[in-house]
C-alpha cells in the first residue's frame, strides 16, 4: 500500500485514500464504518481508538488526534505489525468499546446521568444519580463479552470497594505494582480506595514506567474540572491504592 505522504482527516477530499483507510480500520476491528470515502465522526472516532492502543513502527505512542500523517499510515499498513496489544481477545475488544465512549457527558453536567450514563448504570442494576465509574467498567466488559460470546467475567456491582474485595481476577497490590510496575497490563482495571467507602476505577490502556495512560468514566480533566465525562488520563502507580486487578 502506497504510503500517501500528507496528512488525512476530517474532511479530506481524497475519497480514495480516506476509503483505504476504512477498511483498513475495519479489517483490524475497528469497524463497523461505512467505507465510502467520506472522512467523518464515524472513521474519526475509529482512527482514534486505533491510534490510542497501537504504536508506530518505532514502537512509540502514536498520537490519538483523529489525523493520518507517515506513522500512522504505516502502522496501519504495515504486514508485520501485529495490531493488538493484549494476547487477550476479551481484553482487546474492551479496549476498542471503552476508548468509543470517550466524549461522553453527564447531562446535565453533575447529575450522574444522561442518556449513555444511565445505561452505564443499568448494566449494574442502578438507576440515574449514582456515581458511574464502576459502572462504564462494568459495561465496557459486558458488550466485549456479548460480542465475543463469552461470560463476563466482572462482579456485577456500581461499587468500586465490592468490586475489589470480591473479584475472581487476578489482583496486584499496590506494593507489587510499585516494585514491579511491568505486571500491569493492559486491560488492568485499576482501584483506588478514597475513603468513608467511596472509590473510584478505570481501565488501563498503557504503562509508561511509573504512569499508567487509562480509560474511565465519572471523571474530569484538569482543563475541564466541572466536566464530567469518559476520558483518558494519566495516574501515578503509586495513587493507585489498594491495586489493580486482571481478567484475560
């Protein structure tokens, strides 16, 4: 595949390429997307995801910003990149589902809900105005499950602390995780206990030495405290206490 050498993203007129690009992007999962050379929200969002959970052919971080430049063509288009991060289908395909969310809102902003937020919340049997952290969790493994055909592996609870002390996974402790933090894969759910009961979780999609790069929803940005939402952040492994559990 010809690499174009110039950038692609929303709005392109090169129908052609934009085409090559989805149904790459579909053939890696990322779909499904109408392949019809139209760059839109739909291939956008796609790209996105693939570039949150792959690397370039250098094996840094591509850049999650919605737009084709050389390294991404490349990882894309490249025959020898694998093109999943995890050994785990489950894990893989929740990665994919849970980096789709990214953009959600609580409607109106601090209600805990809204019309995706709620159905976070139904997953785990809740109605609107609890805390959805552990919730979108929950959710983003039940759809990977469903598509996939396999049972979902989660405790079914909306609470972080239950979720913790009542796992079947595989958990690492905080001390584990700060001596070695290359158990940490990614697909880790991540716990953080907060105190008078409250806590708070989210999916891992990467580690960088003693930072993992994670997924969550019932969050908010430092930029955008008052919002919200589903987004990716960055945490210590050391602010991740009491740890982190595994499922494959």
């Amino acid at each position: 595949m010809d690499n174009p050498f110039k950038i692609i993203t929303v709005g392109d007129k090169d129908a052609s390429k934009v085409k090559q690009i989805q149904t790459r992007l579909n053939q890696l999962g990322f779909g499904p997307i109408a392949e019809d050379g139209i760059f839109g929200s739909n291939t956008l969002l796609a790209l996105k995801a693939y570039q949150s959970l792959h690397p370039d052919l250098r094996g840094l971080p591509l850049v999650s910003n919605g737009v084709v430049g050389e390294l991404t063509w490349e990882s894309l288009f490249d025959p020898l990149n694998v093109h999943s991060i995890s050994s785990s289908p489950l894990i893989n395909e929740v990665l994919k589902i849970a980096l789709y969310e990214k953009g959600v809102r609580e409607d109106p902003m601090g209600s805990n809900s809204g019309p995706r937020v709620d159905e976070y919340l139904r997953s785990v049997n809740l109605g609107p105005g609890y805390s959805w952290c552990a919730a979108f969790v929950y959710w983003c493994f039940k759809k990977a499950s469903a598509k996939l055909n396999l049972a979902n592996p989660l405790v079914k609870t909306g609470a972080c602390l239950q979720h913790w002390q009542k796992t079947r996974g595989l958990k690492i402790a905080l001390a584990d995780a700060m001596k070695n933090p290359s158990l940490i894969e990614p697909g880790t759910i991540f716990i953080v206990n907060r105190g008078h009961g409250k806590g708070h979780t989210g999916i891992v999609i990467s580690v960088h030495g003693d930072l993992i790069h994670t997924i969550e929803g019932n969050a908010y940005t430092d930029l955008a405290p008052k919002e919200m939402g589903v987004f990716e952040l960055d945490r210590a492994v050391a602010s991740i206490n009491p740890g982190f559990i595994i499922y494959r």
